[in-house]
C-alpha cells in the first residue's frame, strides 16, 4: 500500500474499486435526493398520514378496548415527533425515518391495546 504523508497527515493514493453501499448509505442518499425535489410533498404525506390515519385508528382502538391512560399517552408521541420534526423542517433524511417509526409505533400500540387494559 502506498500513501502520501503531507502536513502530517497520511491519505491513501487509492480508492476501492467497487463500494458495497449498505441499506442505510443507500437510504440516508434516496432521503438526500428527496429532500431536494420533493420536501414539501414528505411534509405534507407525513404530516396527513398520521392525522387523519394512523392517530385516530390508534385512539378508536384504544378506546374501543378500555381507554387505557398509558396507551393514550403513547399514541399521542409518536403524533407529536412526526410533527415537530416536520415543523422544525428538518431534512427528509430525518423526517422520513420519524415517520415510518411513529407508523410502526402506532400499529405496535393497536395490537397493545387488545391486551391491555
């Protein structure tokens, strides 16, 4: 191996001829690229999805099964960091990640709500 010393620092003269990006390198550049043609359409989905979707099937169900206070309560966070994170515009490399965990963490609490009460 070869490498150049300038300033005290050591760089290698080459690169690897073929990178294996993994899922999330591949994921984190798809974001990047959405991030810059369609920002306000992610904020606009985002913010539907879990409004007038995921958050009221969650309440229904809690409410159907007992009105537990705790799965209130945790219904109400995944809501709030899908809109704080899009309120605070962040990247999509962020709010696209929040989303599909408040989504996940949404249905975790429906299939929650049937055993407790």
């Amino acid at each position: 191996m070869s490498t150049t010393t300038s300033h005290g620092l050591v760089r290698p003269l080459y690169r690897p001829a073929v990178s294996h990006p993994s899922l999330i390198e591949r994921f984190f550049d798809w974001a990047e690229n959405q991030d810059v043609d369609h920002h306000i359409g992610w904020v606009g989905f985002s913010i539907t999805v879990m409004t007038a979707f995921f958050f009221p099937i969650t309440m229904f169900s809690i409410l159907l099964n007992g009105a537990s206070f705790g799965l209130i309560v945790a219904a109400m966070v995944p809501l709030v960091s899908v809109f704080v994170t899009n309120l605070a515009a962040l990247p999509t490399k962020y709010t696209i990640p929040f989303l599909f965990v408040g989504v996940l963490a949404e249905l975790a609490i429906i299939v929650l709500s049937f055993f407790v009460r």
